[in-house]
C-alpha cells in the first residue's frame, strides 16, 4: 500500500505501558497523502509486532470532542455564574460553585465540600430545612422553593432563596439547587412592611400628594382628624399642601423652604369635612426622583386643637388665680404697667388698695386648706361685689389681695370703697357650716404722688397696709413717707436675723416651772433671745414672727432643741435633777417633715434622757391636719419624750378632741389665769379644765402667775404646776442653777 501516514503530534504513542494486558486499543491521528487528518483505531498486540486496522474512528472521536467543548462551557458557565449552584448529598455539601462560597464567606468552593448543612442555618431554620429536604428525597415533591438565613463562615446572617430539586449525583440520590442572596430585598421588605405598619398606626396625619399636590394616599389619622375617608380624599387637590389655609406670608416662607430646602413645617388651618376650620402644625418634604425632579410631596401633621386650648388656658392660668380667677400677680404687674402707661399720657391719677385678710392663718391651720379655699374665695366674690367694671382686681397669694381704681376723682374715692371692702368682710363667712369671723386691713397708695411705677406703688400699699395691722387691723391707711423708714429698719432687722444663727448670737432662757403642791422646781422651759451686736438683747416677739415668715423658724428650732438637750445634759452631770426642759415647737417645725431626725439627733448628741425633754405644741397645729398629728406625735412618744398643749383654750379643740392624741400635759392659757380668782368665768373655765385633764390622766400647767392669790388658787383647785413672773423670770442657765439648785419651796406656794 502506498499510503504516507505519520502520528499527529497530538497522537503519539504512550512511552510507557502501565497496563500487564496483551495489548490496547487507542485511537490515533493519521495523516494521508492528501493532508488530512484521519482518526483510527489503532489495535496493538504486544509480543506479536504487528499493527491492525479495526476501523475509521473520526466521526466518533469528533463527537467526543464536541461533548468535551460543552462540558467545558457547561463548567465554566456554573463556575461565573451570578447565582449559587449547589449539591447537597446526605446532608452535607457535596458540591458549590464559586458564588455559593462567596455566598457563605469562604475563599474557594473546595472549602465547602463536606461541611454539613445544618452548620451553615440558623438554629431557628434547621428544623424547617431538614423537613424540605426529607420531602424531596422521599418523592414527596420533586422541588420547592424557599427562603431561610444562613450562616457565613465570619459569624454574620445572610438570607437566601434558595430553588432545589431531586437529582442523582454520582450515582445516588441527591439535592440539587440554587442560592440566591436576597438579604436586601428582605431588607427592604421588612421596612417597608414597618413603614406601612407606621403610616397606618401613627398618630399624626400623613398625605402623600403628586407633584401637583393630588392626594395619592392618606392613613388612618388623616380620616380621623379631618373626617375625609381615603377613597374620599384620594386624586383631591389638597389645601393643606398648597398652602391654601396660610398666611400669605406663611405660604410664600412653605414655597420658599420647599424649593430650596426640600423641607417645611408651620402652623396651618385646614377643614374638616364638617366645615369646621382647625390648626394643624404640618411638616411637609419633598421626595425627588434621581434626576432631582419633585415626584411626591409628603406631609405630616397634627390637629393643634386641643394645644392651642391648652396654651389659651396656660396664658389665662399664667396671669389669673386659679383659685379665685381674679389675676395674679404677673397678670396685674402686666395690667398695672399698661395702666400707668396710659394714665402718665392723661395725666391722670391712680389708686391702689392692698388688702390682707385677718385672722385668716388662724383659720386655715385649724380647719385646714380646703376651709380656708373656700373662705378666700367667698371673700373674693364680696370683694368683686363692691367694684366697679373698671376696676382691676388681684389676688397676690395667700390671703392678699389688691384693687386699682383708675382716675379717682380723689382720695376720698379709695377710702370709701376701702370702707365698703371693711365692712363687707366684716360679715360672718359661712363655711362646711360653721360661722368664720374674719376682718380686712387695707393699705393705699396713689400714683403719681406714692411712686412711678407698679413696683414702688405695690411696696408702699404693703406698707400701708401692715400699718393698718399695727394700728388694731379692720382698718386702712393712706401710705406717708414715714412709714419707709419704719420698713427699712424691718429689713435690716430680717437680714441680721439669717446672719444670727452662723455667728451664735442666740441663746436660752429658761423659767422655772414651780410644783403647786410642795413648791420645788419640777421643770424649766427654754425660751430663745437674740443677742443682736447692736440692738442688745432682743426678746422673741420681735423675731419670731419674721422668723416664721421667712422659713429661718426651721433651723433656729432646731438649734434651740440642740442647746436646751445639752444644757440639761450638763446640769445632770453636776448632779442637779432639774426635772424636765419644755421646748415649744412652731407648726413649720412640726411640719418640716424631718422631725424625728432632729430629735434624735439632739438626743443622741447630747446624752439626755428622752424622759426629761417634753415638747410643747399649740393647739392650732395639730389641729391643722388631725391624722398626721396623731401619728408623728405617737411616734415622738414612742422616743420616750413627753409632750404638752401649749396656750390651751385660745384655739378651736376641746378637752373631748384631745383625747385621741398621745399627751401628757396641757398648758392653760395666760388669758385665763389673770382672771382668777375673781373673774367668775375665768375661774369656771380652768376648774373645769383642771378637773376634766386630770379625768384624762393629764398634768395641768398654768403660766401667766403673777401674784400670790393666783397661785394659792391654783393650789387648791388642783394645779400640778404653775409658771409665772411670781415664780422666776426668764434667766440664764447659771442664773438657774444659783437659785434653785437645793432651793426651798417658794413662799407664794407654801401656804
């Protein structure tokens, strides 16, 4: 045969056999004559050295090869493609492409084969991704499509949708799939999903509109505030976006904002459906499309209603007493100015009463806030009852109260109006069914003559009126300019007084407390005086009621309780048995609400035994709030200090109300005493109250004894102790000591 052949290069002959088998059949590349490749299979039996033609072989070669190019393209379609392709094969990764492992954070896919499955879910998806798969596998179903979270190989949560179906690989059954990563979609889903819940559930109103300001959608609020049901408002030009409800001021400031800003919010008045107009405070934002086109416009607004009546009814309460409804004292500061203002133009005169009420502390601590409300309102009606409709009235605080008159024709004008307001107040109050006497004390002041502006004139009414109270109260008095230097000296007389206390100017008196029966000392009561650097010694009745009105009542309490437990404390120590120390407690004591502290402390402090410290307390204070009383003054008991009613009689209880409290002596007042023993009533009154107490189980006190019948009254009729200048004045504590220390029973009392 004439036939040139060679092997292709690509179709040389293995160098080495590997096989122990006769021989191999291989397919070759022969090149003819003509050039053209030709496959053939070569038959080659070893040890026999000869070669055999079996057949033409390029058909089938060429088919393998183009099933080669496919498998090749199939390959790489798999390993670029954009979605995960993955085989799951007994529960474990048996096959992933590059994206699946981009997928779950691993550097190549080779890493993922064998890693289970359950390793890359989150615990709360495993048991929903088995089931799936068993389905499968069972030919329960062929495919099923699904979303769950899985887990990266850096720890974080991805979710996937994940597409598999039944498949063999490798010859036994398997799960087939693809993973796609849609974590923002379900992102975005679940925003949008809070968003509606939001826009359906706000509170606020929300109105999405077009460009053209044409209602696309409202929520709920939005139908609940203006009345416009969705279907109802929807494809309506809508005012509130336009502006339409605005000031044309407002409108241009939105327009303005919108444009440049993309953001507005103002107040606006819009409709209801039932024609009512209301005040809405509106926030609107554009939204833009990307290429900066206004595509929607969002508002967000509320019904300003029940703000706007809530502040109409803050500036009425800012400026008028809620109690009374007559102004306050800001609101007539505000008014008085306006008034001065107008009468320096008209040159015109004004007038100004200020009005206190007496005796009205005294009603209020004893029947309490709610009684003394409605006195002060009863007193203002009558007040009101006797003005004119140009008159402007105020209450400034507790029991004060002012009136202006606007151009008097003259004084004469405010001093008769001075005497209706009296004599009104004069009348009994009727209140929870008891009769209440109170009366009126009224200071004025004119302007220009008094003063220029409201402070001055308001200053000078004040003084007027304390005036008034000085000179026996149910009057009124014209301001003098004599009357500023008497204030002035109050003034610096106040300012010592908070001063006194850092620098140790007070100290104590005490006076002796005398037994009726065998004349001896039984207690002292600690009475504070101010040594004041340049006034000398200053007794309580000057300071004391500043004290009380300023709140230094508290602190100076405190210091006298702190003195009196270590002053008894030394004279035990010398060996004298003094009986008890009585130190008087003010209501703003009783009330401070860290009583017990102090007490204890002063106790503690000090080594004195609770049985020698007995407090003495007004009528009236306890009277203030009952129940409270009962229960500090059982737990004041319960220290082992005794306690007394001081100045018993002059308030509202009686003997019978006084039982229900822990005591274990009352005090009869000094108005009482000096009456006795000629004074038939006097004398009825504290043998009653003698003989009653000592029913009780009280002691029975007496202070104000100033002569010897007196006390020999006193004496007979059962009195265990008397207290009194005919006994000892207020001293010092040496003083105390060097009188009565061993002392004999004092004549007036012997016999």
């Amino acid at each position: 045969m004439n036939w040139l052949f060679r092997l292709l290069p690509q179709a040389k002959l293995p160098r080495h056999w590997s096989s122990p088998a006769l021989g191999f059949a291989v397919a070759v590349a022969i090149v003819a004559a003509v050039a053209l490749p030709h496959w053939m299979v070569l038959l080659l039996a070893l040890g026999l050295g000869c070669l055999v033609w079996l057949a033409a072989a390029t058909p089938l070669i060429q088919a393998d090869h183009a099933l080669r190019e496919s498998e090749h393209k199939f390959r790489t379609f798999v390993e670029q493609s954009l979605v995960g392709l993955y085989v799951v094969q007994d529960g474990k990764i048996a096959y992933a492409n590059a994206k699946s492992a981009e997928l779950l954070a691993y550097d190549t896919p080779e890493q993922l084969i064998g890693v289970p499955v359950a390793n890359l879910t989150h615990p709360d998806d495993i048991a929903r991704l088995q089931e799936n798969h068993r389905r499968r596998l069972s030919g329960e179903i062929s495919s099923i499509r699904y979303t769950y979270r899985a887990i990266r190989r850096d720890g974080q949560i991805v979710w996937a949708d994940v597409h598999g179906s039944l498949c063999e690989y490798e010859g036994r059954p398997a799960i087939m799939g693809v993973a796609l990563d849609v974590s923002q979609q379900v992102e975005f889903e679940h925003q949008s999903r809070l968003a509606n819940r939001v826009f359906d559930s706000a509170s606020e109103g929300i109105v999405m509109t077009d460009a053209e300001c044409r209602i696309e959608a409202v929520n709920p609020a939005f139908t609940r505030i203006t009345g416009y049901t969705a279907e109802e408002a929807r494809g309506k030009l809508s005012r509130m976006m336009t502006g339409e409800g605005a000031k044309s001021k407002v409108n241009r400031d939105m327009l303005s904002h919108l444009a440049r800003d993309g953001h507005w919010q103002g107040e606006m008045r819009d409709r209801r459906k039932s024609g009512e107009w209301y005040p809405a405070w509106l926030s609107i934002s554009t939204v833009r499309d990307a290429d900066r086109n206004i595509t929607n416009y969002v508002g967000v607004f509320t019904d300003n209603t029940a703000r706007k009546e809530a502040e109409s009814r803050l500036q009425y309460l800012a400026s008028h007493d809620s109690l009374t409804g007559m102004l306050n004292r800001s609101g007539l500061m505000v008014r008085f100015a306006a008034e001065i203002e107008r009468a320096a133009v008209a040159s015109r005169q004004l007038a100004l009463l200020f009005i206190d009420l007496d005796r009205f502390k005294t009603v209020n601590d004893t029947l309490g806030h709610v009684a003394g409300d409605q006195l002060l309102v009863a007193a203002s009606e009558r007040m009101r009852q006797q003005l004119k409709h140009s008159n402007i009235a105020a209450r400034l605080g507790g029991d004060e109260f002012t009136v202006l008159l606007d151009d008097p024709p003259s004084s004469g004008t405010a001093a008769r109006l001075a005497e209706r307001l009296i004599a009104s107040m004069s009348q009994p109050f009727v209140i929870e069914g008891q009769e209440m006497f109170v009366t009126a004390s009224i200071g004025i002041a004119c302007y220009p003559a008094d003063g220029t502006d409201a402070n001055t004139l308001l200053k000078n009414a004040d003084v007027a009126m304390y005036r008034a109270k000085e000179r026996g109260k149910n009057n009124f008095q014209f301001f003098t300019s004599d009357m500023n230097a008497e204030t002035f000296e109050q003034m610096l007389l106040e300012n010592s007084l908070r001063r006194a206390l850092e620098r140790g100017e007070f100290e104590l008196y005490y006076q002796p407390q005398m037994a009726t029966a065998t004349g001896r000392l039984a207690g002292v009561e600690a009475l504070i005086r101010w040594r004041h650097p340049e006034l000398g010694l200053v007794l309580p009745t000057t300071f004391i009621t500043l004290a009380e009105q300023n709140g230094l009542i508290v602190p100076i309490g405190a210091w006298v309780m702190r003195e009196a437990c270590r002053q008894g404390r030394a004279w035990l120590d010398a060996g004298w048995d003094f009986g008890h120390i009585a130190v008087n407690l003010s209501a703003r004591q009783f009330s401070s609400g860290d009583l017990l502290d102090t007490i204890r402390g002063a106790l503690e402090r000090s080594g004195l035994p609770p049985r020698m410290l007995e407090f003495e307390i007004t009528e009236s204070t306890i009277m203030h709030n009952p129940q409270e009383a009962i229960t500090l003054l059982g737990r004041i008991r319960d220290m082992g200090v005794a306690l007394s009613i001081d100045d018993f009689g002059t308030g509202y209880s009686s003997l019978a109300s006084l039982k229900q409290y822990p005591l274990d002596s009352l005090k009869i007042d000094r108005s009482f005493v000096t009456g006795i023993p000629h004074d038939a009533d006097d004398v009825a009154i504290t043998e009653a109250i003698i003989a009653i107490a000592h029913k009780m189980g009280l002691q029975v006190v007496a202070e104000g004894v100033e002569n010897s019948e007196q006390a020999e009254f006193l004496r007979r009729a059962g009195c265990d102790i008397a207290q009194g200048f005919l006994l000892g004045r207020p001293m010092p504590a040496s003083e105390i000591a060097r009188q009565y220390i061993e002392m004999p029973a004092r004549k007036a009392l012997a016999h």
